[in-house]
C-alpha cells in the first residue's frame, strides 16, 4: 500500500543510502515529510483537520449571540474564537492523530520503521509533525483573524497563549496514541474519539465557562485533560485570571501530560490488533 511505502521509503532510504538521516533531526524531518505526504493525500483527514474547526466558529458564534457579555469582558467573537482553538487542537490533533496512529499500525508501517535506527519516541514524535505543525498554523490564523478582522482584542499576555498550545497540542498527542491503542480501524477511530471530544466540548470551558456550572461539576470539569490548556489560552487572550487559577491550570495540564506519556509507554500496541 502507499502508506507503508511512503512511511519506510523516506526513512530507509535517508538511513542506509546517503547517510544524512543520522541524526535525531534528520530522522524526524524524513518521518514528518513522510506523513506530511500521508496527510495531503487523505482528503478526509485533511478536510476534518482544516475545515471543521473553522465551519464551528458560525455555528458557534451563533450559539453564543443570545449571551449578554459584561462591559469590558469578552465579546461573543472572542469567546467563539477561543473554543474554536480548542476545536482546532481537537481536531487536527487528537483526531486526526488516533486515525493516523491506527493506520500506521495496522498497515505495518510502525512495524517497520522499528527496524530501523529511529527509536520508538521519534517514529512517534515525526508522525505527530504534520498534525501539530497545522494546528499551530491554525490557531495563529484564527488569533490574527479575530483581532484584524473580526473585533477581538489583541492577546492580553502570548506567553500564556503558548503555554496553553503547547501543553494542550502534548496531551491531545500523547492521548490520540493511547487512544489508538484501543482503535481496531481508522473507521472505529470516529466513535473511539468520542468520549474526550464530547467531555472536552462540553467540560473543559471551550464554549461553555466553568463560571456557570454548579460549583461540584466545576471542579470535576477543571481536573479534564483539556481544561487546564484552555484556561492558560483564555488568560492569553483575554487576561484577567488569577495566579492561583493559572497556577491550576498548568499544574493540571503538566499532570496529564505525564500521566498520558505514562499511559503510552504502558498500552501503547505497535503491533496490527488481529
């Protein structure tokens, strides 16, 4: 199959015949470029990853037209544009990455690329290149949107921005590899992303604030995986949260970044389920 071909092709042919793929760089840039290729050429991936999280923003924004926002808080666009970010990260992400895992898998391609010198955290890591590397791109278009086109106030602090990117793009990645773990197909993909995708939309303050929910359910929905990236990029854009809340939030999402590492080097199959 194609998948197999490009997957190992690139690799094999950078390690053993001209000797530049040697380094850890090297060896990430040929797996990137290769699944890079993978991507482009999956029309359904491509459209999941680039195009709903930008449709949700009308449907969202529509949603959120009945909220009264306070004077000086976030207008209805910024609180739109914020969940899609989230959704972006999701999406492109998670998504796309627990089909792409489960495909490599099952096509042999992880199988192979063992064999050769990239080890198990960079055959990983490249195949997770192209979906991180478009959900960033992503999400800096949508920023620049909001702000130039759309009304929103300019990122009150973009080193939370970041921090909040990054530490959600980390465990969306390390939970699509664990996720696949229990995927069979790419086509069982869609219902076994599910769970996470409806407690992260629902939970983790991409369109609903944690702010309106009774205080239990609250502080049940601040422990998700996703809650504490959101809150970080919420504080990035539009500021005004405490030290004490940001401090919560990136103790919760460096927690769930080493529980889900733990959870990949535990469960993580590189075998085809048969």
């Amino acid at each position: 199959m194609s998948t197999g071909t490009v997957g190992t092709g690139t690799v094999g042919t950078g390690t053993t015949s001209t000797g530049a793929m040697t380094t850890t760089v090297g060896r990430l840039a040929a797996l990137g470029r290769a699944e890079c290729t993978l991507l482009l050429r999956n029309r359904t991936a491509l459209f999941v990853a680039v195009l709903v999280p930008i449709i949700t923003i009308g449907g969202f924004k529509s949603s959120l037209n009945g909220i009264d926002p306070d004077k000086g808080g976030p207008t209805v666009i910024e609180l739109a544009m914020i969940g899609s970010i989230g959704m972006v990260l999701i999406m492109a992400v998670y998504a796309n990455l627990a089909a792409a895992y489960t495909s490599r898998r099952e096509d042999l391609v992880l199988k192979r690329l063992r064999t050769v010198e990239a080890s198990d955290t960079e055959i990983l890591t490249g195949t997770a290149l192209p979906a991180v590397a478009l959900a960033l791109l992503q999400s800096v278009v949508l920023v620049a949107a909001g702000v130039a086109f759309l009304g929103g106030r300019a990122p009150q602090r973009a080193d939370l921005l970041v921090a909040g990117l990054l530490g959600g793009i980390l465990v969306l990645v390390a939970l699509a590899a664990v996720t696949s773990a229990f995927t069979r197909t790419v086509e069982s993909a869609q219902i076994t992303i599910m769970p996470l995708f409806l407690v992260s939309i629902v939970g983790s303050g991409l369109f609903v604030p944690l702010t309106v929910m009774p205080d239990n359910l609250a502080a049940f929905c601040e422990m998700l995986p996703m809650t504490g990236a959101m809150t970080l990029i919420r504080a990035g854009w539009l500021g005004g949260v405490g030290a004490h809340d940001l401090g919560g939030a990136a103790l919760t999402t460096v927690a769930w970044i080493v529980v889900s590492l733990f959870a990949v080097r535990k469960w993580f199959r590189w075998e085809p389920r048969r």
